[in-house]
C-alpha cells in the first residue's frame, strides 16, 4: 500500500477515502467532506503541472477558479494534489440571473488575480463545474504559465512587453469564460436550436466588438432581465433582442441538423 503525505507531512490513508472517478488517463480522483484527492496514474505525463507549477498554483487565493492546496507526495516524489470538495449542486437555468451576474463578478476578480501571474486556463468545459448557486470552476485541467508562444501567429508584433502578455493571457481568459457560458446557458438549453444559438453568439460577438471587451458580463447585465430565472431571461432576451428571418433558419437547421 502507497505511504501518501502532503506538504505537512501528514499521512492520506487512500482506504479511508471514497472513490469519486478512475476514468480517464491522469488521475484517479477520491475524496472526504472537505477536500478531493487527486493521484497521478503511472503513466502521467507532468507536461503542464510538474511541482513547481502546482507549488505557483496552489499559492494564489481565488474564490470561484479552484487551485491545487495541497501538494501530496509518497517517497519525496510528487503523486498528486488537493482540491476544495464542492458538493454537486443545481440546474443553473433554474437560479435567478441576479444570483449569476454575482458570481461572474467574483469570477471576473479570479480571472484579474490569475492572468497578472501569467496564468492561462486551457481545460474549460461544463464537465468540471459545478453550479451550486455558487459557479465553480472545480479543476481548470492543464494551464500555460507565462506561455503565450502559441498565440503570437494572430499578432503582427512578435516582440512582446509583459504587459502585453498580460492583456493577451487576460483576453484568453475571459473568452473560456465566455465560451463556458455559452455552453452553459444556450447548449445545453433545449429551448435554444442551432440557428438561435448561431444568432444569439452572433450578437454577443457584435456587443463586444461594439464596446471594444472581452468579457461578456456586460451583455448579461444590459440585455438580460436580472429578476426573472435565467431560462426566463434568456427567452425574454431573445424575443426582443434577436431577429430571426424564417428562410435562413429553414435553410441553415436543414444544413446543419439533418439526421
């Protein structure tokens, strides 16, 4: 049996755990009340989160994107990490608007602390989140530290400042946001078909380059009705915000949502 510790030394006894996932090729997952455990399998790869990287992570203090709190160790050698536990929690689409445009105040706060450290989100997806009333980003997955090498072929000067490293990592950052949100809210809706989730991703991306932003917590506070839930909101939105013209919704659903 595995000797497991954290930074404290203090001993995990992996039998006391419960197992929460052993699907997928990183990590086997358990948890207590309190805190996920998470342990590399063999064959991990330490590409995006080697020691010193979850040793950076786990020192920035967030609220809503979860980083590592512990580093977990067995023989001197880095096994795995510790994460906040959230209990599973509610549809989103039921809660008010209101309670939302809160936690994506909270969340812009987070995506502020992390990008002026260099820290880019990579692994976004409805799959780590869980929306409890609260909006948790549970486990961003892999991240680029200080990396923008990939980024530069959309940008004539290569020669970059750090500030604008900074603003370039901050702009990554609020489009996963942004793009998490879509998901969300309008593709895992079953009130919205493809030809509306084109037009509503259209007018957002209007909105934005309209008031030159990058996130997209303005449209929600102008255009969507805070009182109401959020799947009455989105549907108010539509009503009086898009324009659907009946032939290019026939043409584009037959297009592209064929059976």
């Amino acid at each position: 049996m595995k000797t497991i510790y954290n930074n404290k030394k203090e001993i995990i006894d992996l039998d006391k755990l419960n197992l929460l996932s052993n699907i997928g090729s990183e990590v086997v997952v358990y948890n207590d009340e309190k805190l996920v455990y998470k342990i590399f399998k063999d064959n991990y790869s330490f590409e995006h989160k080697d020691e010193s990287s979850l040793n950076l992570l786990s020192s920035i203090n967030t609220s809503r994107i979860l980083m590592p709190i512990s580093l977990l160790y067995e023989d001197d050698k880095l096994v795995g990490y510790t994460m906040q536990y959230i209990i599973q929690g509610i549809n989103i689409l039921e809660d008010t608007l209101d309670n939302l445009l809160n936690e994506l105040l909270i969340i812009e706060e987070d995506i502020k602390r992390i990008s002026k450290l260099g820290i880019r989100l990579i692994d976004i997806n409805p799959s780590n989140t869980i929306y409890n009333g609260n909006l948790y980003l549970v486990d961003p997955g892999n991240y680029y530290i200080n990396d923008v090498n990939d980024l530069l072929v959309y940008y004539e000067n290569t020669e970059l400042t750090e500030e604008d490293k900074e603003r370039i990592i901050l702009e990554w950052n609020y489009e996963k946001i942004n793009k998490l949100l879509h998901q969300l809210l309008f593709m895992n809706n079953s009130d919205i078909d493809f030809y509306m989730l084109r037009k509503i991703i259209e007018f957002f991306n209007n909105e934005k380059k309209k008031n030159n932003s990058s996130f997209e917590l303005n449209v929600y506070e102008q255009y969507f009705d805070k009182n109401l839930r959020i799947r009455d909101s989105i549907n108010k939105f539509i009503k009086e915000n898009i324009v659907v013209d009946e032939e290019e919704k026939k043409k584009i659903l037959n297009l592209f949502c064929r059976k």
